[in-house]
DNA sequence: GAGCCCATGTAATAAGTTACATGATTGT
DNA sequence: ACAATCATGTAACTTATTACATGGGCTC
C-alpha cells in the first residue's frame, strides 16, 4: 500500500496526470521510490474509486488531471505519521557476500570491489544532482535535501565498507 | 529469481529440508534476505524440477533433506560473481521524510527522531548478535563477518543522520 | 506529413504474503 | 495423554514487471 501513498504525496504538492506523475517518479522520486507506467494507471484508478484524489480537470488526448481530495489528504498525513512495521530486509548484494565463500577470494575481493566502485558512481550522481538543484525555490525541496542528504551518506557508507571488506578480505588470506 | 538463489547457498553451505532452510532464513538471513514458509516449499519444488537441487535423503514425518547439485553449484556461482542491475530503490522511511512538508515542523522533527532511535535499536541489536557468535569457527561465519559490518555501519549511518536531520528541521524553522 | 512526445489503458506473468489445512513424532 | 515441535503443502490475494495496443496533438 505505499506506491497509493506516494501518489498521494505527489498529488498532494500539485495535481497532474498520469503522465506527469509517471515523469515524477523518473525524476525526484528516482531515488527514492519507483512505479512503473503500468501500475500507475492501474492506483490511479483505485485511488478515484476510493475518493482519495479527483478528477479536476481533462484536457487534450484524453489528459486526466488528477487532484487530491481532503480525504486523501487526511489519508496521507495519517500514513506520514505512521513509523510502520520495519521494512523486510532484502539486498541482493549482502546476500551474495554471504555466500561469497562459494568462490575464490580473489573473485570474492573483486566483487567487493567492484560494488565499491558502483558506489562511488552513485555518490558523484548525487553530487552532480545536488549542483543541479536550485535550493533557494524553498518549501518544496527543504525535506528533498533531507533525503538527498541520506543518498549521499549512504553511498559514503557503502564505499568505506567496501574498502574495510576489500582489504579484510586480502589480509584474511593470501 | 533472487530467492532461488538464496536457497542454493544455504543448500551449498549444507543439506536440509524445508523446514530447515525456513528457520535459517529467520535466524542467520533475518538481516539479508527474508522468505515465507509458503514461498519457500514452492521454490524447492521448481528448483528441484530444474534439477539444480535434489532430494538426498528421506525421514520421518515426510521429511525431504535437499542437497544441490553441480548443476547448481555452477548457477550459483555464475549468480555470485554477476553484479545484477543496481536495485529499485524503495524506501518507505525516505518516501515519508520526502513529504514531511504535509505535516507540521514539529511532527516532521518527532517523526525523524523516532527514526533516529529504531535504528539505535537495530544497532543494538547487532552488537549483542555480534557477541552471540563463536567468531573461531571458521569458514562458514567469514563471510558473515563481513555483512555484520555493514549493518553496523548502516545503523550507525542511520543514526548520525537521524541526529542531523532533527537538527536541521529544528533550525530551519522555529 | 513525418516524427516526437503526450497520454491512457490492458494482458500475461512473476514474486510475495496471509491464511488455511493436515498430520506425524518426540519429550515429559 | 498432552503439548510442543517437526513437517509439508495449497489457495486466495496483492504487488510489481514486461509487453502489447492504441491514438491524439504539436512542431518543423
């Protein structure tokens, strides 16, 4: 039930269609969460019939503005609120260092070391997004800055581990 | 077809039946990778239709002990060293402090802080983890070490911004 | 009028969760 | 005998992915 509440967010801050929403999750939520064209449509939908969001305005090639009712908007600040239960873990990559005694250390050293340099490329892409971005536009983007500033913690973080993994795993053994 | 993969490496570390792999995956994978019972037995089924596990050994109960085969092994080797495509990130704690603006300044601070102290939490719940483990045992935990790690720093990274975020909310506005 | 973008939708499949259903064996 | 644990399986439902299908409107 979160991508419903996603939509809602989006919604919330200003109406769109489909489309634009599909583009906003390309964009500023690419980082942070993601839904395909498919399913979009499909929440949309269910989220009309629900009566969280309303159709507000229609326009050329049968565009469906969408907007967010004051049900939903009580619906989303509820979920906001709301810590949830802890998400499921699940990284595909701590799984493969788990097993990593399947293959040799060499080829385990490399695989570290290659997650290692993909962390790097995500962290120079959130600093180069980080330029890109126009702070001063104010309300919209103060809690956007929050959450970039977790990306980049996180990459950093990803990146010292795997220099910590990399060298632990050459001194282990040979 | 990650959780495919997950079972043949708890296969290749040792045999074990279903009811076996169920509680390793809510002990030693609980901070990795998660399954439920029922996907559990369905995944067994296909992959000993696909011949990459076999029944090796029958006891009471219907008791079905699993070992992989070589077919296996290779697949999970080739699964090992391949780096996949970087994951859909989805983070529902993210996707919250992403549209904190909806609520106010105050519930946006005691909402991050709140965060702040689950993963305080988790923090100490790998410590004492971390203390539970016969560390000389050798070469089945090498590699588990090294995932511990990167909880560790993940939780610590969690808090640190925990920390910084608060204060940030606190001093942007009132 | 050609090509690009806008715009919405459906179908098939895969993956995951919850609940239901059943029963044998072991230890006390 | 009773309870706990071992042990496997199925059904219904939800969520997510990929591919298919269609067509209008805008700009050059």
């Amino acid at each position: 039930m979160t991508l419903r509440h996603a939509v809602l967010g989006l919604l919330a801050d200003s109406p769109g269609s489909g489309y634009d929403l599909l583009k906003r999750f390309q964009t500023a939520m690419a980082n942070v969460w993601s839904a395909t064209q498919s399913q979009l449509y499909g929440e949309l939908g269910k989220l009309e019939k629900a009566e969280l969001i309303k159709v507000s305005a229609e326009g050329p090639r049968g565009r469906k503005e969408y907007s967010i009712t004051d049900t939903g908007r009580t619906e989303l600040q509820t979920w906001l609120l709301d810590p949830g239960p802890s998400p499921v873990p699940r990284s595909e990559t701590l799984l493969r260092v788990y097993f990593l005694g399947e293959v040799s250390p060499a080829q385990a050293r490399d695989y570290v070391a290659r997650h290692g340099e993909s962390a790097a490329r995500l962290a120079e892409h959130l600093e180069s997004l980080e330029a890109s971005i126009d702070w001063d536009d104010a309300d919209s983007s103060r809690y956007g800055r929050l959450v970039l500033e977790w990306g980049k913690r996180y990459a950093a973080m990803e990146q010292e581990w795997a220099t910590w993994a990399t060298e632990r795993i050459r001194t282990t053994r040979g």
